[in-house]
C-alpha cells in the first residue's frame, strides 16, 4: 500500500521543490493557528492577562509613588499634636488617618505670625458626610493656598468660598460626582471622621453648599470644607484649649485661648525655616510634632511598604511564566499530529531550517498576539484600579500615562514566545522523514 498524504494540507498544489521560503512559513503558521483555534485562543488570552498585569503593577506603583512622595501638595509641613509624623500626614494631608489630638489656637497664632513662614492654614475635624471628610479651615485656603504649589483652587461656574460667618460648604469634586450634592444642596454633617454605616447620628447643622472646586486629583476634591468655627460650634463638640472644658454659647465669640486645632498646614518662604523648626519643635520641644518634609515621611512608608510592591512584581512575572508555559504546552502537543505535515514539508523541498523557523515564528506570534491583547486588559485592570484608588485617595491614576512598560512588554513577550518555541522546534526540526511518510497499517 502507497501512502496518501490526501489529507495533508500541502496535497493539493504542492509548491515547487527548493522554493519553499519566507511564504511557506508564513502558511504553515497561519494554518496551524487555524487549526489549534480554540487552544491557541486560550494560551493567548493567559498571555494578554500576564502582560495586562505586569504593565498594571509597574503603573500604579510607579504613580502612586509619585502621588503621594514626589507631587507638591501645596504645603511643606504639618504640625499636629504630639505623635506619629506619618499619622499626622495621613490625617491631615490625605485626609486618611484619624487625628492624633488637638493643639491650641495659640500655636496657629504663633506660627501664623512667624516671619519665615509664608502661609499657615489651621484645620480642624470631627465629623463626615457620607463617608467623605468634613474640614473646618479658614478662606485662606482659597486665597492664599496653592494645590500644587502655584495653581490656586478653582470652582465650577455659580461656585464661591464659603463665608466664615455663615454654614457654608465647599465640597471637592469627588464628593459632588459621588454624593450628588450641588451648589444650593443642603446637608447635615454626621459625628465622627468616618462614616459608620450602624451610626445614624446626624447633626441638627445644616449646611448649604456654596462652592464644588475643579478637579486637583489630589486629596482636596473628596473634602468638604466648612468654616472652622462651624467644627467648633457644632452640636456635641467640646473645645479644651486651655486645658478646661468650653462649651461655645450661640451668638457669642469663642476667645481664642478656648479654641483648638487638629492641625496647622504650613508653607515657608525658604527651606531653612523648616530645618529650624524641625529643630525647635521636634528636638527641643514636647508640645507638638512637625512632619517636615511630607515628601521623605510619605517615601518612609513607601520603603517599609515596599516589599508589598516587590511582592506583586514577583507574582506578575510568575503569571508571564505561566503564559510562557502555556505557550510551550500549546505548541508541543501539537508536534505528535503534525509529524506527517512536516514529513510532507520536507519531501516538497523544506528544509529542516524553514520546519524549525515555523515553529518557533508560531510561538513568537502568539506571544505578540496575546502581549497586543494585552494592552486591552491592561485597560480594563487600571481603569478599575483607578477608580477605586480615586474614591479611597482622590490621587488621579492616568491610565494611559507612558511608562517604559509600555514600550517593553510586546517585544519581551515575543523575544520570550519566540524563545518557548524553540523547545518544540527542535522536535519537529528532528522529524524523520521517512518513518512519517511510512504507509499505516
């Protein structure tokens, strides 16, 4: 009995012999593609998935990094009750922590005063809307404070500052987009820094909002700043700024050795002014703590934190190892099958070279396909992962912002596939023609 390669795919029209080239390579894949469809689809999607991961955690470590250690914030220190630099940060800058204690008006007074400092705003807190921080403050905010150190706060048209003898509201834009809440939008604050759902306690206050500021992608825009005699007055609080309790009476001014701060945000008008604070306050003094500068505190937890991050790198380079593996497997389990194919191949005039090249160009091009794919799922995880961290944080990530990954994860994937693919090249490259194009029995 004669063999039938009928069933080949090369039986009809056979090329001519010795000119099987770059052409015939590219057929070979394309047909095997076709073929292994469901499969190749498969080991395609692991390898969007691994490269869509791999660029997410190099993006959001890469941006949060420098949200929160290396963007101006508008304020060069914090200086807050006796405690953790990092607690006071958090509390006060990113409005995450809760407030290590009070300090006395006295203080703000003081600093306020000073020469070598150029802006000093005092804030005060207790109590939320629907999750999002109430901050009592003064209009210096949106006179004199920069977000970013030149660009001053923004409203949206029909928008203003609050008036610090009324209750009056400015709320960021995240809380407007979240809570629904618009100029003219009344509201009464509830107790406490953050919202418990089981806490239905809800202050007779009520405010009206007067102002929604632009977005900063900061902070700033999940805030609901108040006048900070408001926080004073509201119902419940009690203010011990000279070390005995003071309940504020309606109608009458609170005297300043009464009143208290959470935290004063400070601005100097030269780096030395920090320096000799941090020296009079932090070293010399019980009194108080000074976070100066909010960058290196922010980039102290970073570097404790940052074996999380190499932790997410390691599992994300796991999963490309996976989606190698994924590729190898997919090919080499179609070698066994293929062996007539590449027997014809070679009785047509191939070369074991264009066999191997096919191989191995099949493997690159699933690693470009997937790692293409990739760019969609990356996507799709950062869009997510950017909207979860604006809601907790108000730090925009950019999506689409250019970092290296970007222009190295196609190329490594194929480099990768294409080096996976030699494995079954090889066994295919070993084919023997005469034992494959044996009649069977």
């Amino acid at each position: 009995m004669n063999a039938k390669p009928a069933n080949s795919a090369y039986a009809h029209s056979p090329p001519a012999r010795g000119r099987l080239g770059l052409g015939s390579i590219i057929t070979i894949i394309s047909r095997s593609l076709r073929r292994h469809a469901f499969s190749t689809s498969i080991t395609m999607l692991a390898t969007a998935l691994a490269v869509g991961l791999v660029m997410s955690v190099f993006v959001i470590q890469e941006q949060a990094n420098r949200a929160f250690t290396g963007g101006d914030v508008g304020y060069d220190a914090v200086l807050g009750a006796r405690g953790s630099k990092l607690q006071l940060v958090l509390n006060a800058v990113f409005h995450l922590e809760t407030s290590p204690g009070n300090l006395p008006w006295s203080v703000y007074h003081r600093l306020k005063l000073d020469p070598q400092v150029e802006l000093a705003i005092p804030y005060a807190v207790g109590d939320n809307y629907q999750g999002y921080r109430i901050v009592g403050t003064t209009t210096d905010l949106f006179t004199k404070y920069r977000f970013d150190g030149s660009q001053q706060l923004e409203f949206y048209d029909g928008g203003r500052g609050f008036d610090a003898q009324r209750k009056e509201a400015v709320i960021g834009s995240l809380v407007a987009q979240r809570t629904g809440l618009r100029v003219g939008s009344h509201f009464n604050p509830s107790h406490g820094v953050t919202h418990n759902e089981h806490d239905h306690h809800h202050h007779d206050e009520e405010y009206t909002v007067v102002g929604i500021t632009k977005p900063t992608n900061s902070a700033n825009d999940r805030v609901v700043w108040i006048p900070i005699d408001g926080i004073f007055r509201m119902e419940g609080h009690v203010l011990r700024g000279e070390g005995r309790t003071y309940t504020p009476k309606p109608g009458v001014p609170i005297p300043d050795e009464h009143k208290e701060v959470s935290a004063v945000m400070l601005r100097f008008k030269h780096p030395m002014a920090g320096a000799r604070l941090d020296a009079a306050i932090n070293l010399n003094s019980k009194e108080a703590t000074l976070a100066w500068p909010i960058a290196a505190v922010m980039g102290d937890l970073f570097n404790k934190i940052g074996w999380i991050a190499r932790v997410l790198e390691l599992v994300a380079y796991l999963v490309v190892l996976v989606s190698a593996a994924a590729i190898l497997a997919s090919i080499y389990n179609t070698i066994n099958e293929r062996r007539r194919e590449f027997a014809i191949l070679r009785a047509l005039g191939a070369r074991r070279l264009i066999v191997f090249a096919s191989i191995v160009g099949e493997s690159a091009l699933i690693g470009l396909l997937g790692a293409v794919g990739g760019f969609a799922l990356y996507g799709v995880i950062l869009s997510v992962a950017a909207d979860v961290i604006r809601d907790h944080t108000g730090v925009a990530i950019g999506v689409w912002d250019y970092h290296p990954v970007m222009a190295w994860a196609v190329p490594a994937m194929v480099g990768l596939g294409a080096l996976i693919g030699v494995v079954p090249a090889l066994k295919a490259y070993a084919t023997d023609v005469a034992t494959n194009l044996a009649p069977h029995s």
